[in-house]
C-alpha cells in the first residue's frame, strides 16, 4: 500500500513534469528573449546617445567650417578692392609720369601737353 501510494504521488509529479515541461521551457525561453531585448534596447540607447553627441560635434564642425568660409570670403573680397584700387592708383601714377614736363612754360615741352 505504502508502494502504491509512492507510486501514484511519483507518477502525478511525473504525469506534472511532462505536461508542465513544454510551458517551462516556453516561459525560460520567453524570459531569455526578454532579457535579450533589455540588454539590447540598453545597448541601442547608449548607441543614440553617442550617435547623437557625434552629431552635435560635426554640426558644431560644419558651423565653425561655414564661419570660416565666410571670413575668408570677406577676406578675398577686401583684397580684391584693395588690389583693384592699387591697380587704379598705379595707372595714375604713370599717367602722371608721361604727363610730368621735364623743362618747365617753355612751348618746346617735353613731353607735349594740350595744357601749353
């Protein structure tokens, strides 16, 4: 009787273990899945995060590299002026030099001028 009753309790704990086996393992591999996408979603934060600062120092970058350009493009304009008008200048000059008398109210002058 008494290896009757062990019997019967072993063979419901057994009749248990192989209907319950399948949602066991069911319920594991669910909360090894979980578990994955925790760790993974932790993981993907972390990537943004960093993506994320990256993006703010390449704008900063791209910024301070478009201020650049912009100076040095006032720069060239500026030089362009300042050469245009030494050009202007120089031209001045010469004209000045092939107008200058070298022997002064005479009506022999040298070079010739409408002036006289």
């Amino acid at each position: 009787m008494v290896g009757g009753l062990i019997a019967a309790l072993s063979s419901s704990k057994l009749l248990e273990f192989l209907f319950r086996r399948k949602t066991d393992q069911r319920k594991e591999t669910a909360s090894a899945v979980s578990q994955e996408l925790a760790n993974l979603t932790v993981a993907l934060e972390a990537m943004r995060k960093v993506y994320s600062q990256e993006m703010d120092k390449s704008n900063e970058r791209q910024a301070l590299i478009d201020k650049l350009y912009k100076e040095n493009k006032s720069k060239d304009r500026t030089v362009l002026k300042l050469t245009t008008r030494n050009a202007k200048k120089d031209l001045e000059i010469e004209r000045l030099r092939f107008m200058k008398c070298e022997i002064r109210k005479c009506p022999g002058r040298q070079p010739p001028n409408k002036e006289y």
